[in-house]
C-alpha cells in the first residue's frame, strides 16, 4: 500500500484568455469546482493506476469538505488518516489560460494544521520497502519529519518538490527520489549553468539518491548514482496542465509498488500526465489505468 501524506483542497476553477499581469484585471469565461490539493491528487492518480492507496491529511468542518473527499472515497481510497479539524477546508483558486498555461494560490486552511506528531503516527505502521509519497502544501515541519523518520525506518520516500519553498533544497536530500520540473530543478542547483543531463548526473551521484524532472511536453529525465533515463511525452494538444504533475507522482509511484523498474514506471507516469492534459481540471482529468494502457500499447509513444 502506498502512504500519502499531504493535503486536500476544493479547487475553485476560471478560465480566461489569457493570465493577467499585477494589478490588472482579465475578463474570464466559465468557473468550475473540483475536489483537488496535492496530496489529493496524487492519492487518486495512484489509485486509478490500480495502487491500494491510504491518505494522511486534514479537512474542515465545514460545506466544502465532503466535496473535497468525493472522487477519493468514491475510489475507495482509505480514508480513515484524514482528521477533520476546526478550520476551513483547503482552497485552490486557479486561473488557466487558452493555451491551458496557469497560475494557482492556494490557502491551506486545515492542510495547516499537520505536524510533526502526525509523520510519528503515520510512520509508526509502515515498514522497510513500503512507498511514502510526500509534497510540500502541508506545513515543511510535518514533511521534514516524515522524510527523517523515512529514511531512518528504510521506507522508499518520493519527495514532490511542489510548491517550491525556500527549504526545499535542505530537505530534498533526505528523499529516495525527488521529482521536480525543470524550473524547481534549476532552484535547488541555484542557477548551475551546465546542461540538465549533467546537473542531474551530478545531483544523483553526490547525493546517492534518484533525481526527476518532468518537461512537459519534452517527457520526463531521471538519473540515479548509476544511470540516466529519459521518457518522451505523448504526442498531444494539451487543453489543460493542471494536475499533469501530480498525475505523475501518483502513477510513478503506483508503478514502483507494483514491481516496475524505474524505466518501466517512468513511462506509464509519462503517458498518463500526458494524457491528464486532455481534459480540464485536476483529479476530473486523471486518466485510469485502462487509458493509459490503451495509449501506451496503442504505438503512440
């Protein structure tokens, strides 16, 4: 079973034509409502890849919690880790454009209110070889012990390094794998001016641990202390990239629980972000498995 530890929202969804600079105001078209959040997201991408999934997290007790649970409890994802405090549900308030490029602020609400207790408790019942997938939309205190504790206990920790935090260098180190896009990636080499492939060589090699960078529509690259690898994207219109990048996450690590080498899960998630980008909106685009399936043996790669 794979362990999420992160954070639930309800997005609240625009779209214009275009993002609008400071200051100024964009006229938008339709709105929309989605249950979403990072750790939400992931959680039901490596559900819907066929994973046993349980998640960490907090909600409110307010209206906007149970639409927050829906697409997750009604995938049967174990729940019984998400406490429900005196705060508000988490929000997401997203803007995409024509081009499906956007811009998100998120309040996190009772997303805020997990700690470093809760990575204890949540810690406590997995073992050697199990997968703790993690982000950064909780408080970096709780994420900074679960990643300790992590590496203490041999659970293979997948660190997303979104959103980027000034902390985040610091504590990528204590990850299995990180995964970051290439502009997360170029933060933590502090502007390194070589070519990618030799930044994440060096990043992997120094640190003894698995870097990936996800480049949209250009696939995935990895590298870990002995090897590079690099994943094209499907060839596709995109409509949408919100929730291409946890779509990955979820599917990554569903592929490593499953037995997949690095390679082999790489490319599932790949195809899978790839095909997230077909549709509007975060969890609503996440393909299932069979979707995946189909593109990948359809020789579209």
């Amino acid at each position: 079973m794979i362990t999420v530890f992160g954070s639930l929202n309800l997005d609240q969804i625009g779209t214009v034509t275009r993002l609008p600079q400071p200051g100024e105001t964009v006229a938008g078209g339709t709105f929309s409502m989605a249950p979403g959040g990072k750790g939400a997201n992931q959680t039901l991408a490596a559900r819907r890849a066929g994973a046993d999934v349980r998640l960490i997290g907090a909600v409110g007790e307010d209206s906007f919690a149970e639409p927050a649970l829906a697409a997750l409890s009604e995938a049967g994802v174990d729940l019984a880790g998400v406490r429900r405090v005196p705060e508000p549900t988490g929000i997401a308030m997203i803007l995409v454009d024509a081009s499906g490029e956007n811009c998100i602020a998120v309040l996190p609400g009772a997303n805020g209110t997990l700690r470093p207790a809760d990575a204890e408790a949540t810690l406590t019942t997995m073992a050697k070889g199990d997968i703790l997938l993690l982000q950064q939309e909780i408080p970096q205190s709780a994420t900074a012990k679960a990643l300790e504790l992590a590496r203490e206990k041999g659970v293979i920790a997948i660190l997303n390094t979104a959103p980027f935090l000034d902390s985040t260098p610091e504590i990528a180190r204590r990850a299995t794998i990180v995964v970051a896009n290439e502009s997360e990636f170029a933060l933590m080499c502090e502007g390194g001016s070589k070519p990618l492939e030799s930044l994440m060589r060096d990043w992997a090699r120094s640190r003894g641990q698995t870097i990936i960078v996800t480049l949209g529509g250009e696939g995935a690259r990895a590298a870990t202390p002995t090897e590079f690898i690099a994943v094209p994207a499907l060839p596709i219109e995109p409509v949408d990239t919100v929730g291409a990048g946890d779509t990955f996450c979820g599917y990554l690590a569903a592929g490593l629980d499953a037995g997949l080498d690095l390679k082999s899960a790489m490319t599932r998630a790949v195809a899978a972000a790839s095909l997230a980008c077909l549709s509007p909106g975060a969890q609503p685009a996440i393909p299932q498995a069979q979707a995946v399936d189909a593109a990948l043996s359809s020789g579209s790669r």
